[in-house]
C-alpha cells in the first residue's frame, strides 16, 4: 500500500467517525461514550467524546486535502 492510499484511508475514516461522534449521528457519542466508560477508558463525557470526534474529523479533512493537493500537483 502507497502513502497516498493510507492517506485517503485514514483521512476518510478521521473525517466521517469524527463527524459522526462529533454530530452525534444515531447517539453514536453517547454510545460511544458508555462504552468507553465500561472499560475504565477516557472520555468519560459525552461532550469530550463530541470534541475529540470533531478534532479526528478536521485532522482527517486536512489529510485528505493534503492527499488531494499532492496529487494535483504532479
């Protein structure tokens, strides 16, 4: 596997769980949340659990608009 395909794997897999936590899709951070807590795991808030999602979703845009922007300029 290439860099630019791990690059587009990650970024798109930070940016849509992370928008899914961070929007809380389905109670997708509450679930998330009460699972984490179960197994003595941080976060032990919904709303770090939202933050944190929505910090994975713009690291994962960021990536894939550095993938995109390197590939445009070759």
């Amino acid at each position: 596997m290439n860099s630019q395909v791990f690059d587009l794997m990650w970024g798109g897999v930070a940016l849509v769980g992370g928008g899914l936590l961070a929007a809380n899709v389905r109670g997708a951070a509450d679930r998330f949340q009460a699972m984490s807590y179960a197994y003595r795991s941080w976060p032990t808030g919904v709303i770090t659990c939202r933050v944190i999602g929505g910090v994975f979703a713009l690291v994962g845009a960021g990536v894939l608009v550095d993938a995109g922007l390197r590939t445009a300029g070759r």
